[in-house]
C-alpha cells in the first residue's frame, strides 16, 4: 500500500507520463511500437533493430481501450496507451522497458453489472500472465469496482466506484524468461512412476517456519523448502514427491483482514503465472521466480518430485460485491461464468465466482500456466482443486469437456501427474472415479472406509476391501489402474492425523465464525477424552490408533498420501478449518522428534510393553521411526505397489489367489462374511505373478504378504493360513509395540494361532 506522500507524488506526476521511465517532466513520452499479440503478458525482447524492451499483450474481448500503466519506485505512474488491437488482444512494444519494472493494466469500456459489463478504468488490474508480483492486496474500499460501503448493500454492486485503486494493489514486474537453459532437462527430473510414488503435502510456510536447522532468515520462504535440513527430513522419511499448497499468487479475504487474519492456506488464487510473492526470501522484483525454480532443483537433486495444488476454478474476485483486481476489471462476462440474471455469478466452487472454462481465452489462461510451471518452473504434476467444476461444459461435469480434452492432447500436460479433487459444490459435482485415463483422484471414499473402522462404525467390511486393494470398484475401467487412487486418511482440510485420534467435534472457535465452518462429518474417535489428556491409558491408544492409521494406509494398494506432521503426531488442536491460521496452530511442530511423548511404554490393553523399549518410543519418535520403516518396506517390494488390479482368481499349480481374505479362524472369507459386522480380517497378497515386467523386461516377483487389521477392543486368536498359502511367516510390524526401531522377526508356522492385541495392525511376510 502507498503511503499518503507517495500517493501525492502519483497525483502530480502520472499525468506527464514519464516518471516510471526515469525522464523528466516535459520530456516526451514514450513511443509504443505497435509490438505483436502473442505471447499474451509482458514479454522482454530485444527488438530487430537491437532497441530492448518489453512487449505487453492483454485479451479484453468487448473492451473500448487499454492503457498498460508503469511505476517507479516511488510509486509515480506513466500511463502508455495500448492502441493495437488483434483478435481481442491489445498489444504493444515500449522500449527501454526493462526486466524489474512494475506494471498494470487500466481497462476502459461499459460500466452495465446488469449485463455483466463491469469496465472501470479508475481500477488498476494485475495482468493475468504476469511473471511475477511485488507487494500484496490489502482491501480498501478504493480496490473495489463498486462503491463497497454504499449505504443500500443490496444494489452497492451496482454503483461504480470512481477512486483510483493503484496505490493499494500489487503490481505485475517484469521478468526475463527468455533467459538461457534453466536446466530443466528430462534426465534431471525423477520422473517417478506414479504407481510407486509417496506424496508428501505440505505449506511452504508451514513446513519451514519452526525448523531448527533452517536460519532464520529462510523460514517460512522457497529457499527454506530448498535448504539441505528441510530437504534432509523428507528424503529420510523416504517420500517422492511434495504436493505443495497453492503458491500461485493468491490475495486476502476481506472478511479475514477485517478480523486480523490472513488466508493461509492460499486457495484464493489472482495470478496463475506468478510464485506467491510472500514466499520469498531473496526479493519480490522478479528474484522470487529464480528462488522458486532453484527450490525446485534442489527437491529434483535428492529425487524428489514438485507438485503444485492449483486453484483454477475460482479466483480472489469472489462474487458480485468483491474487489476488482483482474479478470473482472478486464473482461467480466469472458472470464467468469454468469447466470441469466448476469449481474451475479454462477458459483460452483462455493467461493462466489466459477471461471468459464468453455471460453477459448480462459482455457488458454489455464493451459499456458500449466505449460508455463512444467516447461519454464520445473515442476512435475499438479493437483486441480474441485476439478470437477474445471470439467463442467455448459452446465453438467461431462468428461468430454474441452478443458479435459485439450489436458489429453497436449505433449507437455499429458506426460505429468494429474491428480483430481474429483468433486465441486454443484449439482452433479461428486465425480470420485469417474475422470478419465491420465487422471488420479483424491479417494475420499478410502478416507471414510478407512477412518470408520478404526473408530468401529463400518456396518461390514465390503467398502474397506475395495479400498485396500485399489478401489477396482472405481477405477478398473478405461484402462485405468490402482494407482489411479490417491489414497489418504488426513489432507489440509479436516483434522491432523493426532487430531484424528483425540477430537470428536471440532474446535475452530479461533477462526472467529462462531465454530461454524468446517465440516462436522469428522470420522473420527477421541479415545476416551476430547482433546489434552493426562490419562496414560488414553495417550497410549491415541499414539497405537496413528501407529494403525498409518500402517494401513502404507501397506494400501494405490499412491499413498502423507500429511506433513502426521509422521510425528502434530495436532492443530481440534481445529478441522486452519485456513487462517498462519501461526503456531498450522506450523509444522518440530520439537516433537526432540521430547519425550507422555503415555509411557504401557500397552492399551494393560500389559506391560515388550522387553528393552524404550518409554520414548510411544510417541513422536516411534510413530516417526515406523513411517520410515514402513516406507522404506514399500518401496522394497513391488506386491505393495502393484500396476494392475488383483485378479482374486486361483492360479495353477495350487490353486493361491494373487489376493485373499481370511477371517481369524484362517479360513477364506465367504460372501456371508462380507455382508456381517467384523473387527477383524487378514488380507493376503501374493508376489507370485505380479503383472507386468520389469525394465529389463524380466519377469517381476517378489514376497507374499498377510497383512491382519484388528480394530476390536480386546485381543483376538488369529489362525495364520497355512499351505499352499505359506509354510512360515515373519512378523515385520506390529503396531501394538511401542518400540518400532526394528522389525520384530518372529517368526510362526503357517496354520499356527498367534494372538493380536486389542487395535493392532500385524503385518507378516511369507518366509516358507
């Protein structure tokens, strides 16, 4: 925001035209060379006669002018107009424009909210394509297209606002993109096969702001991400990628600025092309794209993948009575989806405004960011929030739409991980298992299976065996295959893993709306006490409760996703909606690997823990030392990491299925005891016949596995299977022991009986 001095210097000196290029009053303004329309933003060049400066080209279908506006550092305007007009586009070459400077588009045409038509020039508006962004949005009534405090709310939408917004908005800057080999060749990529891949999400801020060993200066920044201490904790833990929350620039809710909060999580995206500004530790004229791109190059180095969580659905203009920062002020009717009353918007994202992907220019927009961030940023895959409004035609999801199409033809988009939070707000939006081949998806439906029986509310055990073995129910279709299923417990939204275990209702009195956001749906199960307790009992459970949580989610068929802080039990303290909470609560913890975690080594089922564990163990550390363990397993063996669904055919010679379910007696499992209640089944997975080959073209074998899940509140006898399905087991998990340093090794004769403590996960390999 300008200061009241600075604003007066942009009253005396934007009308010459000259200050942002450095010229003194009365010398002559810039000549704008006619330029080309493509490529759309703010392209520096060198021009054929050697002149270098800085083309701008703008689509603003149905708009009467355009002025491209400059800014010095003391904030004076030059305002060039954009008098070329091709196909829509307004475009123009201003030499000595250089890489650094600060820039916005004026948009001029038809103020008419009852058509749609919201043109207000006194707006200063962020070029959508801009590289880069120096400053925030704060929200002033100035910023509005509309008189915000009119004294009749109901029609203010409709009355223009005349103030000039550019002293309280951001500006583009100018970056040189054309700058030579970025080093973003194949052979420096991981180029982790999705199947055997483990996605870590994580916040820029959140993941570095409390780390020890990061300096200061860097927290909270993409050279945080990038410093060898934050990138030594994931490549122990044995992740392949990182799912970052959104880093495209995104702006402030007005409603939360007005309360002293800030959107943390960043789903509020202004500008597609640009890293989030408030990211960046080395400057905001530009440094911040070199500092994302060599975060990227560090993650690539120790084989680490980049996903970005993107958010082209909606954007920070809200609805009918938010601010004017961009696309409204440059084509409203273009960009955003309106009903037939047009002064109001089609909302399908439940953010007040949908983007109209049908319309060429918009689904360009998407398209050349993605092309943009994989060619140009370096990074690997993306995962589209609320895709499904992405995929809406006119009105209906159609997986025909032109936006998936063209996803399905481009050489760049097709080669990386897709990934679909395969739902909106709409009618019709719930769409888990129905985008097409390329496609992963969030799996919801894993999540609720999962989470509801190791609380002990599943009324049978048929959706838990879908979602084990990949959810085929879902995905065999298409050419489709398990890995199609991104599977997770816990993500952003809803509660932490810790969180999980100790809350049955939410606690987001903080977030100061009364406790109303955030979904009451939870799943989840308090062990006995709502939040802190000084029980011993209840903090052992808990911590056996994540131990369980977790195994079944590493030993699952399909990609598996981590939280960043599950790993080591961080809790947000009942809050299920942390969006706002850009502190302490949605930090990632990190003194909890340094302290000891109360509870004891006791076990829930009052016997004593196993010989020589350490107390230690039963929390933090241990649930930190499992997750490597059970990473480093999964990544050790392909039958956990399957390319094909399971057939559940017996196969010659002796008739062993390459998937089998037994019931504690040891015996296969019938369709009557799908249909029953159970705490208690085996799962047997066989690495005989994997399908497929290896890439020497070998066939590919591995171990068989039994895996025993018990969510009943006292120990059960289970009977091992014995032949043809195993001689001999050896028991390589156990989430009942507190110590998860090493593999237990026992090891049992098949057909023997062992016993499974109460709310445990056994987990055995075939030895015999």
């Amino acid at each position: 925001m300008a200061s009241a001095a600075e604003q007066e210097t942009v009253d005396q000196e934007h009308a010459t035209g000259h200050a942002a290029t450095g010229e003194p009053p009365g010398a002559p303004a810039p000549v704008v060379r006619p330029g080309s329309a493509t490529p759309l933003g703010a392209r520096y060049r060198v021009a054929p006669d050697g002149v270098a400066g800085t083309n701008f080209a703008l689509w603003a279908g149905g708009a009467e002018a355009v002025e491209v506006c400059l800014y010095d550092d003391r904030g004076a305007e030059t305002r060039l107009p954009l008098t070329e007009l091709t196909h829509e586009i307004w475009h123009g070459f201003v030499p000595g424009v250089h890489p650094g400077q600060r820039y916005g588009f004026r948009v001029h045409g038809r103020w008419d909210p009852w058509t749609g038509a919201r043109w207000n020039p006194a707006k200063l508006l962020l070029d959508p394509y801009a590289r880069a962004v120096d400053g925030e949005f704060e929200l002033p009534p100035e910023v509005y297209g509309h008189v915000r405090d009119w004294p009749q709310p109901q029609v203010a939408d409709t009355v223009r606002d005349d103030r000039d917004s550019a002293p309280y908005v951001p500006k583009g800057v100018v970056v040189h993109d054309d700058a030579p080999d970025d080093g973003w060749t194949d052979d420096r990529r991981p180029k982790t096969p999705l199947a055997d891949s483990v996605i870590y999400e994580l916040h820029v801020r959140g993941f570095t702001q409390l780390h020890p060993g990061i300096p200061e200066r860097l927290r909270g920044t993409y050279a945080g991400l990038a410093h060898p201490a934050a990138i030594g904790h994931l490549r122990r833990l044995g992740v392949t990628a990182v799912e970052l929350l959104p880093v495209h620039q995104f702006a402030h809710e007005d409603h939360l600025l007005r309360r002293g909060r800030r959107n943390y999580w960043g789903y509020n995206s202004v500008g597609y092309f640009a890293p989030h500004a408030g990211y960046a530790a080395t400057g905001t004229r530009g440094q911040q794209v070199e500092e994302f791109k060599e975060m990227v190059r560090a993650l690539h180095a120790a084989g680490i993948e980049v996903i970005l969580d993107v958010v082209y659905n909606h954007t920070a203009e809200a609805g009918e009575r938010g601010p004017t920062l961009s696309l409204r002020g440059i084509d409203n009717r273009g960009y955003y989806r309106l009903p037939a009353d047009a002064r109001r918007y089609t909302d399908y994202t439940g953010c007040g405004n949908t983007l109209h992907v049908v319309q060429p220019h918009v689904l360009r927009l998407i398209t050349d960011s993605l092309r943009y961030w994989v060619t140009e940023m370096g990074v690997d895959g993306f995962r589209f929030d609320l895709a499904a409004a992405l995929a809406r035609s006119m009105h209906d999801v159609d997986m025909l739409s032109p936006f998936l199409a063209v996803i399905a033809q481009d050489p760049v988009l097709r080669r990386v991980k897709l990934i679909a939070e395969p739902w909106d707000v709409g009618s019709g939006g719930y769409q888990v298992g129905a985008f097409p081949p390329l496609w992963a998806e969030w799996n919801d439906r894993y999540r609720d299976a999962v989470r509801d029986f190791w609380r002990g509310a599943l009324p049978d055990v048929r959706d838990l065996g879908y979602r084990l073995s990949g959810s085929s129910d879902l995905y065999a279709w298409g050419g489709r295959r398990p890995y199609a299923s991104v599977n997770f417990i816990t993500a952003h939204d809803g509660f932490t893993l810790r969180d999980l275990v100790s809350y049955e209702r939410k606690h987001n009195e903080a977030n100061g709306e009364g406790n109303r956001d955030g979904t009451d749906d939870n799943r989840s199960w308090n062990c006995g006490a709502e939040g802190g307790s000084d029980d011993p009992a209840v903090d052992a459970l808990r911590w056996r409760q994540l131990r369980n949580l977790l195994t079944t989610l590493l030993v699952s068929t399909g990609v598996p996703m981590l939280v960043a802080g599950d790993e080591m039990g961080r809790t947000q303290g009942g809050n299920n909606n942390a969006y706002c909470q850009d502190n302490e609560v949605s930090w990632v913890d990190w003194s909890l690997l340094d302290e000891e975690p109360a509870g004891g080594a006791a076990g829930t089922d009052g016997t004593d823990a196993p010989d020589g564990a350490d107390p230690t163990e039963n929390g933090p550390l241990g649930l930190h030392r499992l997750t490597v363990r059970l990473l480093a397993l999964r990544r050790a063996h392909p039958v956990l990491r399957r390319r094909a669904f399971f057939s559940g055919r017996r196969q010659a010679p002796d008739g062993l299925r390459d998937l089998a379910w037994f019931t504690p007696y040891g015996a296969e499992m019938t369709e009557a005891d799908w249909y029953a209640p159970a705490s208690t089944l085996g799962l047997f997975l066989s690495g005989r016949d994997i399908p497929g080959r290896d890439a020497l073209g070998e066939k590919i074998t591995d171990d068989s596995f039994l895996t025993v899940l018990h969510a009943g509140a006292r120990p059960v006898d289970f009977t091992l299977p014995g032949p043809p399905w195993a001689g001999a087991y050896e028991l390589v998990v156990d989430t009942a022991r507190t110590d998860q340093r090493a593999a237990p090794g026992t090891v049992h004769k098949g057909g023997a009986v062992v016993r499974v403590p109460a709310r445990a996960v056994l987990l055995f390999r075939v030895v015999a």
